[in-house]
C-alpha cells in the first residue's frame, strides 16, 4: 500500500481514488494518470464513455465508495449537490467509514462550508485528514492543468498536496474547513456576473449591427476583458453550449450564496446579495426552459429570449 501523510507524495507510492468523473472529474482523474500515478475509481455506470477511457488509460475501477476509500491514499470527490457530497462522505457505506488512518480526501465539489467542517471533523475522528478543494476554470482549465483550487483545511496537508494539485492548476490555501467552499461561492457569484454583463454586451452589440467578433477582440485591451470573455466569448457567439459546469449547479451555488440563514453561534449573519439574487433568477430561467444541462455559458439564450433575437 501506499504512504500517506505526512509522508511524500510521488507516483509509485501513492495512490489515488477519484469518485465523480463527469465532464470535470473526468478531465482531472486523466491528468492524474498523464503524471503517472496509479488510479482506482468508482463510478455507477462502467459502460459509460468516461469510464471505459479511464481504464483504457490504466485506471482501475471500484465496487464501491467504502471500497475505494480502503485502498487509497488520496481520495478526490467531484461530484453535483451538497446531497450527493454528503451521502458518499458520510452514509454508513460511504468513504469516512473506510479510511484508513492518515489518508486524505479531497472534495472538489462547489458545496456547503458547513457540510465540509462536518466532514473534516469526521474524517478527523477517523485519524484521516479532509480538505475542501473547489476549482475553476471549467472544462478547459481541467484539461489544460489551469484550474484555480481554492484549498480549505489544516495548512500543512494542502501543502503537502501541493505535488497534485500542481498537476491540475494554481492552489491557493484559503483557512480552516469550509472556506474553500466559501471562496467557491464568492466565485461563483463574480463569474454569474461576468457572464450575465458578457451576455447583454453581446446580445446589445449585435442589435446595434456591431461585428461581435471584432467587438470581443476590442474588449479585451480594455477594462471589459475578463476570464470569462477568454473561455466564453467565442462559445457564447457561436452557439456552444456544451458544458464545462452545468448551469443547474451554477443555480446551486448562487443559491447557497443568497439563501443561507443567520448564523447567530458563530456570530455571523447572513450577507446581502441584490445583484446574485438576480443572477440566480436568470440562470433558473435556463433551467425552467430545459437548458439546466447546457454550459454557464449558455446563459445568453435566456437574454437572447428576452429580445426575440439570436447572436
């Protein structure tokens, strides 16, 4: 078996488990096996495409969460909802149950700060570490190692992740438990904003008659330019809505933003969003019009639909 902290990570020792290989997931887990490092997964369905790649790439695949937990020295999760999280941390089949001591897992997902203390506490509990890892940067940034990785948990674990993380992008430790999740949602409330004000530039600038192409190529010398405009602009204009993140989760996150409750034990209250509330609203409305699967970037269509006109 391999060597978990605090010993060093490398690619003949350690071993990794990844559960989640969606479109992010997916991308990630192949990068990891690209550096070498031996790879078990579990996934529900093997026939799927992404699956069938990762054990042609040499990975292995798992029975079970509880299973991949026991033979994995570093365990990455990637998965949809807060629910989703939950149930494969902490169900009585899931990963905490089965860690060995001194492993560590990662959670990827944009989730609850809440959910995440609770997990490192369990993990803790276990002699096992957790750390909360959400990314951006979508499907390019995951398959070009350019993801930024906001880290929450103890300091010297996400350093010693460092060997990893570096692989899939930029890590940046945040604090404590919880609050890579809370710099995930203060993300994704700035990139709901981009998109949205990247969306009515572009649906504006075509009813003016403006050339949208030289548009963006002029915006991005300028103040306007943004990540967003980089890995959007084109997809955006040429009907692209194939997804890196699905706007469904683009809905949850903005929501976990705008709808948490006081939080009177801890001595923090709930924060003010006026402009994420109606981000939020808007990418429901992709939602409501079938379109939850398509990419954050498709939220143009609801703009386009509300002016009766297409880019």
């Amino acid at each position: 078996m391999g060597t978990p902290y605090p010993n060093p990570i490398t690619p003949s020792e350690t071993r990794i488990g990844f559960i989640g290989i969606g479109v992010m997931g997916y991308a990630m887990a192949s990068r990891l096996l690209s550096a070498g490092y031996t790879l078990s997964f579990y996934a529900r369905n093997l026939s799927h495409p992404n699956s069938l790649s990762l054990q042609s790439q040499g990975a292995q695949s798992a029975h079970s969460p509880a299973q991949l937990a026991q033979i994995s020295d570093v365990l990455f999760t990637m998965v949809g909802h807060p629910s989703d999280v939950r149930s494969v941390y902490l169900h009585p089949n899931g990963v905490v149950p089965s860690l060995r001591p001194n492993s560590v897992t990662i959670d990827s997902t944009s989730s609850h700060p809440d959910l995440a203390k609770q997990i490192f506490a369990a993990t803790r509990a276990k002699g096992a570490w957790s750390v909360d890892a959400p990314v951006s940067g979508g499907d390019i940034g995951a398959r070009d190692g350019k993801l930024a990785i906001f880290a929450g948990g103890e300091a010297s674990v996400v350093e010693w992740l460092n060997p990893l993380f570096t692989i899939l992008g930029k890590p940046t430790y945040m604090g404590p438990a919880g609050c890579g999740q809370s710099c995930k949602i203060a993300n994704q409330v700035t990139i709901g904003a981009n998109l949205v004000g990247l969306s009515e530039g572009l649906v504006f600038a075509k009813r003016a008659g403006l050339d949208v192409e030289k548009l963006m190529e002029a915006m991005r010398e300028g103040s306007a330019g943004s990540k967003a405009l980089e890995l959007f602009g084109e997809r955006m204009v040429n009907g692209d809505f194939r997804p890196g993140g699905f706007a469904e989760y683009q809905v949850k996150d903005m929501g976990m933003a705008v709808d948490v409750v006081d939080h009177d034990h801890d001595g923090k209250k709930a924060v003010v969003l006026p402009g994420a509330s109606l981000f939020k609203q808007i990418f429901a409305s992709m939602v409501a019009n079938g379109d939850g699967k398509f990419g954050t970037q498709g939220v143009i269509s609801v703009i386009q639909r509300i002016n009766g006109n297409q880019i």
